[in-house]
C-alpha cells in the first residue's frame, strides 16, 4: 500500500504486576517479583520509551488498574494505548462460563483508566477458550494479539472453524484483526526462570541476536510488516535487559523506514487498506 512504512516496530508490555500470582495463589516471594514490574521496571521503561519518542502498547490486567492505579495513570500519561489482559490474568481456557464477564469487568476498567474504550485484547498465557475471541468481538473490540498463524502480517481472525482426525475447515474471515506474536519475540520464557527459580535464563546478547535477526529478515524481505515485540516490565525492567532493549531500538532505527507504532495505530492503517473486510455472520 502506498505510503506505509517499509517495517512498523510495535513495543508492547503486559503489566501483569502481581495478578496472576494472587491467581494462583502464589507466596511472597512470585508475589515480590510481580511488584517489581510496577514499582522498578515501569518507570524504567516508561522512561526509556519517553527518551526515544516511542508510544507502546500495554496490556493490563483489570486486577493491576485497581492495584496500582498509579502505575498504570503514567502509562496513559505516557500517551501510551492500554488493552485488555482479563482481570487477573486468568487462563481464559479454564474459565469457559465466566471469561465473559471476566473481559467485561477489565473493559470497564480499562476505559475509566484511558478514558476512552480499549480496542485491543491479548489473551493471559495465550491461551484462548472455544469462545474467547467471539466474545472479544462481541464486545466491541478491534484486534486481537495472541495467535500465531503469521509472523509480520495482521490477517483476519478466522471463525466458523470445524477440526477433527480426517480434515480441517479453516472457517472464513471474522471482524477481528490478529496482530500475530511469537514465543521468540516474548522476553518471558527467554529470561524469566521455571519452578523454585531453577532453569536457564538467556544473556541478553542471546535474546538481542534473535530480536534482530528477526527485525533484519523482516525489514529486507517482508515490506510493510509489523514486528511484534511482547515484554513484560518485571523480566525487561533488569538494568542489563533494558540496556538490550535500547540496543535493540538503535538497531530498529538505523534501518531504512522504520517506524514504531502503538498496535491501535497499526491496526487503524491496515483497516484504511483492507480489500477483503470480513464475510457478514
């Protein structure tokens, strides 16, 4: 499409903080790791974003707005776009009866936070139900950001999908846009480690190799994509990791058309230039 950038650079955070540890039940020691997003890696990275002139999009659990409210008013104050995470960060999958009143509870609270109706969603864990994300367009919003079927291509989320041993149906386009994500491009299981703290946990070095050879195929070989980075303020706010984030940035900026956009903006563009809308129901 004419006009659009050569690569857009999308920086999203889940601010989970301390929800899905209150979730699971969890002691005080995940519960502390959780309260390091709000208390260190925000501002952190709130400053950094503000240094380069870069609006992101935040993913935020309707349990971190009524618990760190602050936290989450400098996010708006950022000019940054806050999404739905559920509430607190619930594996929706589980909760079949009531994952729709669990994202109604988070729109609501999403909106009085930003003062203006979130249109995006990202499932907790990516992990969606049968009926997640018919729900999620039910409600109203515009985008989804938890599947993988693309790696830098927005595409319609299929509905109507049929699967069993013998054959698939892929269904037809839906309302909703996927802003497709990638365990690869996720800090979470890249630097955070497994049960009692045990397990490997990647140099930053490892991470930005992969990062940019990400950006880098995708700059020269997949024009007008949208490379979607998923961090999370308590892995990416560690000094030594937010050093590789701003590295990372540089990178991004050195090559030709490149921009950074909030996944409201992009999704806004590829709606403008969308040939195919969705099949009515």
């Amino acid at each position: 499409m004419a006009g659009q950038p050569r690569l857009t650079v999308a920086l999203t955070f889940d601010h989970d903080a301390i929800s899905s540890e209150v979730d699971q039940g969890h002691g005080p020691v995940l519960r502390s790791r959780g309260q390091f997003g709000p208390r260190v890696g925000v501002p952190r990275v709130l400053a950094l974003l503000e240094r380069e002139r870069i609006s992101a999009t935040w993913f935020v659990p309707g349990h971190t707005i009524a618990t760190f409210p602050a936290s989450v008013a400098a996010i708006v104050a950022g000019g940054h776009e806050l999404g739905c995470h559920a509430w607190a960060h619930e594996d929706l999958a589980e909760h079949p009866d009531d994952e729709r009143a669990i994202i109604e509870r988070s729109f609501a609270a999403l909106s009085a936070a930003a003062g203006i109706a979130p249109t995006g969603f990202r499932a907790p864990y990516w992990s969606l139900g049968p009926r997640t994300l018919e729900h999620v367009a039910d409600l109203g919003f515009r985008y989804d950001s938890s599947l993988m079927a693309d790696d830098v291509h927005p595409y319609r989320v299929p509905v109507d999908e049929r699967h069993d041993r013998a054959v698939s149906d892929l269904g037809r386009p839906g309302p909703l846009v996927e802003i497709p994500i990638s365990w690869a491009l996720d800090d979470w299981p890249q630097f955070e480690p497994g049960p009692r703290g045990v397990g490997p946990m990647s140099a930053p070095s490892k991470v930005l190799e992969i990062w940019a050879g990400e950006l880098r195929y995708a700059w020269e070989h997949e024009p007008g994509g949208v490379l979607t980075i998923t961090m999370h303020p308590e892995a990416i706010g560690r000094g030594h990791r937010l050093a590789m984030l701003e590295e990372f940035i540089g990178i991004a900026r050195s090559l030709d058309g490149v921009v950074f956009e909030r996944l409201d903006q992009v999704v806004g563009r590829w709606l403008a230039g969308d040939a195919s809308p969705p099949a009515p129901r």
